[in-house]
C-alpha cells in the first residue's frame, strides 16, 4: 500500500543514514541498504523487517566490538568493517528476492525460507567477528589442521558457538508470525549449515593470495604494499560470493529439511 511504502521509504533513509554516521556503511552501503529497507518492508512489512534488521544491527555492533585487537587482521580481509554496497546485496539480496516473490506468489510459505537465509548469513558473521576475539585454537574445517586466525575456511569452537546463537537470534525474531518449534528447529540448522558452507567455500573455491613480503595469507590482490602472488581458488569468487552462496545455502537448507 502507498502509506507502508512511504513509511518504508522514511525508515529506509533513517537506518542507511544512521549507519553511515556510525560509520557502520560506507555511502555505497548506505544506498544500497535504503534500497534493501525499501523493498523488504515495503512488500512484506514488520514480519519480514524485524529478521534482517535484527541481522544488521547485531552484525554491524559485533563488527565494531574489539576493534583492536582485531586490526591486526584488517589486511588480511578484502574488505573493511566498514560494508559496502557489494557487501549489503551478498548478505540481503537473496533475502530481497524471497520477499519480493512472496509478494508475487503469497500462497506460497517463503517465510521460513527468508529466515534461514538470514540465519545463515547471522552466523557466518557473529562466527566471524567473535572468532578472531577468541584466544582458542582455529582449525581448518576441511582438514582439522591449526590455521592462524583470520584465515578463510578456519573455525574455532567459540567462533561455531557464537553462529549457533546467532542463527537462533534470528529465528526469535520471527517467532512471533510463525511460532512453530519445528520450523524454528529447522533454521536454526539451516543458518548453522549455510555458515558451514561459507567456510568450506572459503577455505577452497574462494581467492585466496600470498604476501610476497610478509608471506601471510589474505583476500587481497595487495598487501605490505606488493602485488600478492595468487594461492588458491579462483580469482572471481571473492568473499561477497561467498556470502551471498551462504544466505542462497540457508533458503535451501530450510526448503530441504521442512518441506522435502
């Protein structure tokens, strides 16, 4: 209705221009968050908002926790916590797209498929930020090996612990329109699941260079100020892909455990 999509428009611009003073967005981000609140709301309103919105604030105050001691491994990533408009679409376009062929197709549940997309990308990033805060060890997902923190495909047990609780917090925060255990069973798995995906992703297909200088492993296609020397994967699948195949593994993660 034209009164959701004109609120829909005031929030939009209150929470990208929010962020941005908080230096939670760059002005790419920022846009591209309006555009998301937009389309999220204004199709689907309150139901469909709380999820992702619970996601952004969450994710954006973790990001910013620790500062610190977490600057040691801002060159190792591609991108800073600062997120861009790239970064704003992998995390909430699939989620975008949900809401709008709910909008399209309403006898059709995509619900549930929306929140396990959202859960997915929750625990990917609360296990990432909370993972480098952790002094435990950080193994390799595909070989259970020690690798140093901050490396694409590494996993520690708070950094797990932490994407549990966070694909539970956003399966909370739907709870109200769906209030079925099962189905909040069901995302809780499917986030922890796309979270699982990410870091197999990352730690095979994803580009991964080598610091000619330093010889440290990163995201980067510079660092210590030299063209880094490519390592592994492929250089069209950045960390943006990959997060946008964990919130895509989520949706169908919730498809095939509730619906097949």
């Amino acid at each position: 209705m034209p009164s959701q999509i004109l609120l829909a428009i005031v929030l939009g611009l209150i929470v990208a221009v929010a962020s941005y003073c908080l230096r939670f967005l760059t002005a790419s981000g920022a846009l591209a968050t309006f555009l998301l609140a937009v389309v999220v709301f204004g199709l689907g309103g309150w139901q469909w908002t709380v999820p992702i919105l619970t996601f952004f604030v969450s994710s954006s105050l973790w990001s910013k926790r620790g500062g610190s001691r977490k600057a040691q491994f801002e060159l190792l990533f591609d991108k800073s916590s600062r997120r861009d408009s790239s970064q704003v679409v992998a995390n909430g376009g699939a989620a975008a797209v949900l809401v709008l062929l709910s909008s399209i197709h309403p006898l059709y549940d995509l619900y549930p498929l929306y929140l396990g997309a959202i859960a997915a990308v929750t625990a990917d990033t609360w296990g990432t930020e909370i993972g480098l805060l952790s002094k435990g060890a950080t193994v390799s997902l595909l070989t259970l090996k020690p690798v140093d923190r901050g490396t694409s495909g590494g996993v520690s047990e708070n950094g797990f612990l932490a994407g549990i609780a966070g694909a539970i917090v956003i399966a909370l925060s739907g709870y109200f329109w769906y209030a079925d255990d099962r189905t909040a069973i069901v995302v809780v798995i499917a986030g922890t699941l796309g979270s699982l995906a990410d870091s197999i992703l990352g730690g095979t297909i994803q580009g991964q260079y080598r610091c000619a200088v330093c010889g440290k492993l990163t995201e980067r296609r510079r660092h210590c100020g030299q063209r880094t020397q490519p390592y592994r994967g492929l250089a069209v699948v950045t960390n943006d892909v990959v997060n946008g195949a964990c919130s895509i593994v989520g949706a169908i993660a919730v498809w095939a455990l509730a619906f097949v």
